[in-house]
C-alpha cells in the first residue's frame, strides 16, 4: 500500500488515511511513503522510499545516496521530530547514533497528488509515533 497514491485515489483526508495505515500494521501489513532524501555531502536530495512495518523502518533510496538501505528497527528510534519540513529519524545501532533526514516529495502527477503529498511527512511522524507509543499493545 503506498500511502501517498492511497490517499491520492481517494480523496480522503490524512487523519483517515492514518488510520487506515495504522489499520494495516496492525494486522502486520507494511505501508511505503514516496519521500525525499536530504544528503549531508554534498548536499543534495533524491527520492526514496520509507516503508514502515509495525516492527522497522526501512529505508530504499533511488539512485546514489550516502545511506544506502538501512533497516531501523523500532526499538532503536531514539527521536522523531519534524522541523521547517524536515523529518528527522534519529536511531542508534551498533552504540552509533544515526539520522535519516526526510522531506515531502518532489513529484507530483496530479493535482489531487500534490495536495495528498502536501502533509506525508506529518502523517509518517504522527504514524510512527502511534506504533512506537505501544510496542505490543492490541
Ligand atoms: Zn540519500
């Protein structure tokens, strides 16, 4: 299920479609978000994708990226936060601290899409922050 088309061919509104999402993890289904990466050097930004599981995060970058895939296990997110549309995901693995900086994406085909597009970000954060408040809650 990619969120952002899901959300597209409705026409319905984030808060449902984050509900649904959350739906779908539930029931140990994945959903992917189109985002963009913000590369540190040089600093440039490519599209990726983030699919969230209701155990990781795992990143896919398009073309060259100084991350390459990364699989973030939700037990090793130590910070969510978006700040003047960036996301940052900080996690620690292998007593290393790591970010992952993300960024609404780029591309829109329809106009339906840019508006559905305008708030992927704070629907992955409001989303991962859901699945990471309760770890094994039902
Ligand atoms: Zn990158």
């Amino acid at each position: 299920m990619n969120f952002a088309r899901a959300v597209a061919a409705t026409g319905r509104s984030h808060g449902d479609m984050e509900t649904t999402a959350l739906r779908v993890l539930d029931r140990g289904g994945r959903v992917d978000f189109d985002v963009q990466h913000v590369d540190r050097t040089p600093r440039t930004v490519h599209a990726a994708q983030l699919s969230v599981t209701g155990t990781a995060l795992e990143f896919v970058p398009q073309g060259s990226c100084e991350s390459g895939t990364v699989l973030v296990p939700l037990s090793a997110l130590t910070s969510v936060q978006t700040d003047h549309g960036v996301l940052s995901l900080e996690f620690r693995t292998k007593g290393e601290l790591h970010h992952l900086r993300l960024q609404n994406p780029a591309h829109k085909a329809t106009p339906a899409a840019e508006n559905a597009d305008t708030d992927t970000l704070g629907s992955l954060r409001n989303i991962i922050a859901r699945i990471t408040a309760k770890p094994s809650a039902k």
